[in-house]
C-alpha cells in the first residue's frame, strides 16, 4: 500500500479542510494516508518512508509573501527534510484580490524544486473557501503519479 504524509498549516481552517479532503481521496485510492498539522512536527520528520509527502500552506501579506505561522519553521528548514529526490506535492488558500495569491504555495514549490525534490503536479491553489470536487481532482491527479 502506497503511503502520502500530508502537512499543512492553517490560520482560519480553510487549508486543514483541504487536506482532510486530499488525505480522504488519496485513502480512496489505496494510499495510507497520514494528515500532520505544521505545529505538532518538523522539517526534519518529513523525510520519513512516504511515496509522497504532500505540503500545504496558506498565504497572507499584501506586500510581501507571508506563509501560514504555523509552517514557516518547516519552510525555513525545509533543506534539513531529506525531500530532495522524493516525491512531492503542494496545496494552499488564499485570497485572489491579493498581489500574491498563494505565493506561500509557489514559494513552498520552488524550493522543493530547487532542492531536487520531484513535484508531481502543478500546485493546487484554492481562492476562498475549499471546493471539494477541485480538490477531489487534483488529489486523485496526484495518486496517478505516484
């Protein structure tokens, strides 16, 4: 059975919703899949025997990129993870009528990508509220990568 670990950091609850819903869709496909929130682990403990670590993260700040509370430790050490080389995916919310939208998210991806981590899928990206079917989607899109 394929194994996803799924990490998010969430401020309003929209971004938890998510992965509850990615974890669900990926367990429907046959994945063990495990949801983490940001504040209860560390980069370091992503690196784990998982097919896919999956990262999530909310956006705030109009002038500059503000990733969720909660998941920037992770995001600052996320060299530290042993990612490099493994598979990945990342998630967020966000407001579109920000400058940024879900810059957390492409700021999360570009440096899994720099660090030779295997991003799978283009990001999901979520304005607003969580829409199940978009995210049913993309988390069965990424089941089929791995």
């Amino acid at each position: 059975m394929p194994s996803a670990l799924v990490v998010y950091g969430s401020t309003t609850g929209n971004t938890e919703t998510t992965a509850e819903f990615i974890a669900k869709t990926l367990a429907s496909k046959g994945f063990d899949a495990e949801v983490v929130n940001a504040a209860n682990t560390s980069a370091e403990a992503l690196g784990g025997d998982y097919d896919i670590v999956l990262l999530g993260a909310s956006t705030w700040g109009d002038e500059d990129i503000e990733l969720q509370d909660d998941f920037v430790p992770i995001y600052e050490s996320l060299e530290k993870s042993g990612l490099g080389g493994r598979k990945t995916a990342v998630f967020g919310c966000g407001d579109s009528s920000y400058t940024h939208f879900c810059g957390a998210v492409d700021a999360i991806e570009e440096k899994l990508r720099n660090m030779g981590s295997k991003v799978v899928v283009d990001s999901l990206k979520i304005d607003g509220d969580p829409d199940r079917g978009e995210i049913t989607a993309w988390a069965e899109e990424v089941a089929g990568r791995v």
